[in-house]
C-alpha cells in the first residue's frame, strides 16, 4: 500500500513540477521591456498586468515595485501629453479659422488693431481674452471706423440647432460692444475645414438673443464663401 501511495505522490510532484516549469519559461519568455512595452500601448495597468511585471522583474532580479510606479508615472504624463494635444489641436483649428476671416478684409482698407491669443493659465489671463478675437478699423477718406469680430468654425453639427458661443460669451460681446461704442460681429464658419469653411455666416451681435440658433435662421446672415468682407460705416453693417 505503502508503495502505491508514494508513487502517486511522486506523480502529483512530478506534473507540479512540471506545471511551474512552463509557468517559469513562459515569464522568462517576456521580457520585462516587453511587459512594459504592452502596457503602455494599452496605456492601461491592470491587476493582472501589474502581477505579471512584478514576477518577470523578480526573476531578472529587478526592483518590481519601482518599476510599476515608474510605469504609473509615465502613464499618467502620457495621459498629460494626450491632453495637450486635443487643445493644441483646438487652438489650431480656431486659428486656422481666424486666418480665414482675417483674409476677408482688404488691407488696402482695413487696419488690424488688435489680434487677441487667449492665452490663460490657472484661471488668470488679460482683459483682452475675455474681448472678440479680431479688433479692426475701416480705413475711408482719413476716417477710421472700428469693428470687431469674434471667430467661430464648427465642424457640420447635428440635429437644427448650432451652438456658436458658450454661454456668457453673448454677453460678454454685447458689453464690449457698448463700452467700446462700436459693432461687433461673430464670423461663423461650418463645415468644410477651418481654413476653407463650407459656409460662412456674419452674426450681428445686437441681433442674437442666445448663444444658439436654428439652422432656419442662420439663413438670412449666410456669406459667400469666395467674396470679400464689406463694412458699411453708416449702417454699421458688416456683409
């Protein structure tokens, strides 16, 4: 009986055995560059991730534990970049668009005086970033006759509505307007690309009640997208 017993025991250590010996190969098969590697390109640490790279780093006789918090750390920059990137992004696309509109004005008869950067950090940023993007004056007959325009580009929106500021900004526009004693207008850009819009509408701030609108009634402000800006001083009407 005895016998018996020992030679299943040995049998049980013998696929036991065998068991941590595939185990061990397979860990020693990724490297720890390689557990790393694949983490970051899931730029997700799981559980089992994190178990597995605290194993591989034993058997190559590394520090685990600093190499998961290492693993955190760049992970979390990596997150950081991603971030920056979408608003870098963003801020290119507003640019793009403020070029456009800025091109639609003949320098022969418009002179820029002020080209806000809204640039902002930890809530604190100039008086200008709060004020429309682009600060003109028509130049006609020695006479100077001031505007502004804020810039906005949407991508092709969904549903009827358009949302063309955020809200405050109305406001804000229409404060400006009356302390500064001049018109201001939002140049809306939809569709297309930024820098080459599929439509282009002039909004008249005094005319705007909500910072959104039906696309029925965007029709009556819409520009051609090949033509120049004209201001006429008298009306204070931009077209």
């Amino acid at each position: 009986m005895l016998p018996i017993s020992l030679i299943i025991l040995g049998g049980i250590l013998l696929i036991s055995g065998i068991v941590l010996l595939v185990k061990s190969k397979s860990i020693k098969n990724e490297s720890l560059t390689q557990a790393i590697a694949a983490v970051k390109a899931d730029g997700i640490l799981t559980p089992k991730e994190e178990k597995l790279i605290l194993e591989i780093a034993k058997i190559e006789g590394k520090d685990g534990n600093a190499t998961i918090a290492k693993i955190r750390r760049d992970l979390e920059e990596s997150e950081e970049d991603s971030e920056t990137e979408l608003i870098d992004v963003n801020q290119k696309a507003g640019l793009d668009f403020e070029k456009f509109v800025v091109q639609k004005f003949d320098k022969k008869y418009f002179k820029i005086r002020n080209w806000a950067g809204d640039k902002f950090v930890d809530g604190r940023y100039a008086d200008t970033t709060t004020q429309p993007d682009i600060q003109l004056s028509l130049i006609l007959r020695g006479q100077s006759y001031p505007l502004a325009v804020e810039c906005k580009w949407r991508s092709e929106p969904n549903g009827n509505f358009i949302r063309f500021a955020k809200d405050g900004q109305l406001e804000r526009y229409k404060a400006f307007a009356q302390q500064e004693n001049y018109p201001v207008f939002i140049a809306l850009g939809i569709g297309g690309k930024p820098s080459s819009p599929a439509e282009l509408y002039i909004l008249p701030i005094q005319e705007l009640k909500k910072p959104i609108l039906h696309k029925a009634g965007l029709g009556k402000y819409r520009k051609k997208i090949d033509s120049d800006f004209f201001f006429d001083q008298e009306s204070n009407n931009l077209r």
